[in-house]
C-alpha cells in the first residue's frame, strides 16, 4: 500500500513539474482565414522560414470557380486562375507579428508591403501599405 502511495505521489509531483515548465506557446497563424472582403478565404501555411498564403474561395469564386486574375496591373498575369493564387508572400518574425511580406490584392491588381500580426488565437491583423503611413488594415478571423 506503501508503495502505491508513493508512487502515486511521484507521478504527481512529475505531472505538477511538468506543467510548470511547459512553455506557452503564442497562437499559430497558420489555418484558414475568413476575411472581411466579399467572402474571402485565405489558406495560410508555413513556407520555408516564413508564410505564405493562398486565396481558397470567395463570392467570386463560389459564383465561377474559372475567375481569372484580370485586374492584374502586369498584363501578362492577367489569364492566370484566382483560384489558389498566392497573395500573401515572403513574411517573416513571429510567433506574434510577421513583417517585410507582400500582399497582393486581386481587386485593384497591385501588391502592397504587408504586416501580420496575431490578436488572439482567432483573430488576424493584417495590414498593407502602399508606402507608410498609407496603410489600411484588415481583421480576419479563423475558419479552422
């Protein structure tokens, strides 16, 4: 009975321990992201050291899933699908902001220096700039 209780006890103080320095970790970016603008859905992953992110779906995109990048100020890129285009490039930091990435918006077809920074394991902010202070943000929330 000794025994047991003494190795009860331990398993305790271990699991106690334990629990004291597990570190915290900051909210992970990385997920399906819902943002404000016309429905859209974002699919941010690591890439390398940094991230990335690609569009997934959007009204547009719901209504016809062949969507092309025509807005694009390079006319060269203008046939290409929006359908898992990438938008978000080259971030790099954390684990609570990103910085010197790019964000390209399929609406206007220009690409903006961007900023992401985590507000909670559920909340994004996202902001661009054509140079500062001309700057907007956006919050996006997680999908999953």
């Amino acid at each position: 009975m000794r025994t047991t209780l003494t190795a009860a006890l331990a398993a305790a103080g271990l699991l106690a321990t334990s629990t004291l320095v597990t570190p915290a970790f900051a909210a992970d970016p990385t997920g399906l992201w819902l943002t404000p603008t016309r429905s859209g859905q974002v699919e941010i992953s690591k890439c390398g050291n940094g991230l990335c992110g690609r569009l997934v779906s959007s009204e547009g995109l719901k209504a016809d899933p062949a969507l092309k990048d025509v807005n694009n100020s390079n006319a060269g890129l203008r046939g290409r699908a929006l359908k898992g285009l990438t938008i978000l490039t080259g971030f790099s930091g954390g684990p609570q902001e990103w910085t010197g990435g790019s964000i390209y918006n399929a609406e206007d077809g220009k690409t903006y220096s961007g900023t992401i920074t985590m507000d909670g394991d559920n909340t994004l902010k996202l902001r661009g700039c054509v140079v500062v202070p001309l700057c907007k943000t956006q919050v996006w929330t997680r999908l999953r």
